[in-house]
C-alpha cells in the first residue's frame, strides 16, 4: 500500500550512509487551470517530510508548491550502519500522509 | 464452513486496521502542520521568507556552498539542485527562486549527524538564478546559480 507512495534506497559509502528516495504525489500549485474546464486545480503538495534513522530524526524537509512533481529527494549522514533502519514520512496540505520504511543495504 | 469464517474474520480484521490507519493519518498532520511556515511559503517577497525561516534576512556570500544546477533548464517542471556545503553545523538549507510565484522552494532542516548536502528537483517559472541560503553555527550564508529556463514550469 505505501509502496506505490515512496521508493527508498539508502547504502553506505564508507562512513556516510547515502539515502536516495522518490516520493509519488501530484504536488500541485493551485495555480494551474484545467484546459478542459478552465477550473482552477486546488492546490495538493507536500508540506512536511521526515526522514528517520533508528527513529531518530536525521532530516526535516518543509516544502512548498515549488517542489517538482513526484519529488526526489537525497542527502547523506553519518552515524549509520548496514542493516539499520530509515523511515520516511511524509503529510501534504490535505492531511494525507504516508511511511514507507527501509533498511540501509 | 470453516473455509468462510476464516475469510470473514479477515475481512473484517483488515477493515479495522484500515481505520486505525486512517485515525492515525488524520490525527499526525494536525500537529505537525503547526510547525511548517505557511506565511513563508506563502509571501512574494524573497527577503521576507528568508527571515521568517531563519530569523534575519542578511546573509553574506560565501565560497563554501555550491548550487549546482543545470545552466539550462528545458523543463523548468524540474530543475534538479543540489546544494553543497563543507560548512561545519550546517542546522538548515533554503533553496529559493526568486522569480516564482512564491520564491521559497524548500527548506531542509538538518541533524548533528547530517552532511551539508541535499538534492532535490524543483519548479521554475522563468530564467533566474536558485539561490541556496545555508544556516550554519547560528550565521547565515548563501550563494547562487543563474538557471536559463526554455519551457516555463508552473504554466498550465
């Protein structure tokens, strides 16, 4: 189920571990008008990401509608080993969420 | 006959767990919408997001951070950025766009234990320069990377 709302890989390189992840949402702006209907399409992002080492918060992404479409997302930290786990959560602008959680390989 | 009660107990277990996800769902954004700055996202004015995010909107150039981006962008839809810095207690990383809409893109809030690196695709409307603003033992710095962009991004 919360697979098809994120993709995860984290690995270590030396004594960084690297996290790489995609994230499936629209990220509208709220901005954009439906050519068919000339409605205006409410605005639907991702307000807040949370990406956790052995439940310990690594890093907090705040993001608004300038974030791409499906947004990618990488960073590196130290600290970790194989094997240890990373979880990512996010909570968009209507209250929906997701937490997808993997393994550092 | 046992076949069915099976498969009715399953059902009806996945139906509750399915409640309690969504109860849960409902319940987290609430408290953590508090924390996310709408008025910065929401401002036109560049400065203004910058001081709401980090407390003071004047920050000096710096040859320790790197935006790297592409120089031209054909899809302004996403424009990957990645900011780099060997700053030492690097707390945040702001990436701007000055002429957006709204020019704050992303915020990243950083651990102790987080390298002063991050990626990220973001939209832009027209030719601009990203402008990444980075926190780092309570001082603000920043630098910059004109991107050309062919195809706007936040059209219809």
């Amino acid at each position: 189920m919360a697979d098809n709302k994120m993709k995860i890989r984290a690995w270590m390189t030396g004594d960084r571990a690297t996290v790489k992840a995609i994230l499936f949402h629209p990220m509208e702006t709220g901005l954009r008008k439906d050519k068919a209907t000339g409605q205006a399409i409410p605005a639907h992002y991702i307000t807040e990401v949370k990406c956790e080492h052995q439940d310990k918060n690594v890093l907090t992404c705040l993001w608004g509608p300038g974030v791409s479409k499906n947004p990618f997302l990488s960073f590196r930290f130290k600290g970790a080993k194989a094997g240890d786990s990373l979880k990512i959560s996010w909570v968009d602008n209507k209250g929906e969420s997701a937490t997808t959680t993997s393994t550092i390989g | 006959m046992n076949n069915l009660r099976r498969t009715f107990l399953k059902a009806g277990m996945t139906t509750a767990t399915v409640a309690v996800a969504a109860g849960a769902g409902l319940l987290t954004p609430g408290s953590v919408l508090a924390a996310w700055p709408k008025s910065a996202f929401e401002t036109k004015k560049m400065d203004e997001a910058i001081k709401i995010l980090n407390g003071s909107a004047a920050a000096t150039n710096s040859k320790d951070i790197t935006v790297e981006a592409p120089d031209i962008a054909e899809n302004g839809a996403v424009v990957s950025v990645t900011v780099k810095t060997n700053l030492a207690n690097v707390e945040k990383i702001t990436i701007l766009v000055p002429e957006n809409v709204s020019p704050l893109a992303a915020s990243y809030e950083l651990s102790a234990q987080t390298d002063g690196f991050v990626t990220g695709r973001i939209k832009m409307r027209k030719t601009s320069d990203v402008i990444a603003i980075v926190k780092a033992g309570g001082k603000l710095m920043t630098a910059k990377k004109p991107v050309k962009v062919t195809l706007g991004g936040c059209g219809g």
